[in-house]
C-alpha cells in the first residue's frame, strides 16, 4: 500500500523536512510527500475552496482519503494502527492524509473524505503536524509489523 501525504503550502524549514524525510524512507513503499499551493491572495472562503480543490486534484485515483480535521475521530496509536492494517488487508493500493490550509478543509474535500481524523484537540503548526502524521504512519506500521518501535 502507497502511502501519501498531501498538504497546503511549501515547506521552507529544513529541519521539519528532513524529519518527515526520515519517517517516511522507513516506510517501503517510502511516504510520498505532495505540496499544493495558491499564491493568489484570496478571500478566506475562495482560498479555502482552492485549497481543497488543488489537494483533490493532487490525491492519487482511487485513493483512500483521510482528512485531518478537527472534527474528525481522535485514535489512540494501536487504534490508528489497527485502522491502517484494515485499509490494507482491505486491498487499498493507495491511502492519502490530507492537511488543509490555516483555515482548514473546503466542505468539498470533507464531503469526499473517506475517513476525518483528529490528532489532538491542541492546535498545531501546519508545518509540524507533517512531522506528527509522518511518525504515526510509521509507528502504524511498526506496530503492524510487530517491531519494538511502539512499546505500551
């Protein structure tokens, strides 16, 4: 199974892209990083629905979709693990997490979800939140795999 995360905006930082690097090339297939991008200045709303449609346009055919949201289902790691092993024993070639903009996901990209996950109820940069999402598709799949990585 692909694995692909798909987020609003360049990273500049190099730190946070080298993290993200280095959970995902301990992934085979390694995690496949897709940034979309509007550089028009737009109202909130119409940027916002940009967003969503730039990362809609970007999401692998068939794909699985899982949003990042607020709103969405907060999972301890063995449930995300348990999640993720079900979407692949389940035949999904390809699974994407979508990360939206600062003012979240288009209602258009939500409706489409498949899946609305939450990774806390505290606010994170949108940048870091890369990093967080990384490591827990990877901590999934050590768990999946039954490697020591994850220890309860």
């Amino acid at each position: 199974m692909r694995v692909h995360l798909l987020a609003v905006g360049r990273c500049k930082d190099a730190a946070i892209k080298s993290l993200v690097a280095d959970y995902g090339n301990r992934l085979r297939p390694a995690l496949t990083v897709i940034e979309v991008e509007e550089k028009r200045a737009l109202p909130s709303a119409d940027l916002k629905a940009r967003e969503g449609q730039l990362l809609l346009a970007a999401l692998p055919q068939g794909a699985t979709l899982v949003a990042l949201d607020e709103r969405g289902k907060s999972l301890t790691s063995q449930a995300f693990a348990e999640q993720v092993g079900r979407w692949r024993d389940t035949g999904t070639a390809n699974l994407a997490f979508a990360i939206g903009g600062a003012d979240g996901h288009d209602p258009a990209l939500l409706a489409r979800a498949d899946y609305k996950l939450s990774l806390s109820a505290l606010t994170w940069p949108h940048m870091l939140v890369r990093v967080l999402l990384a490591e827990q598709i990877y901590r999934a799949h050590s768990i999946l795999a039954g490697h020591p990585y994850h220890r309860e």
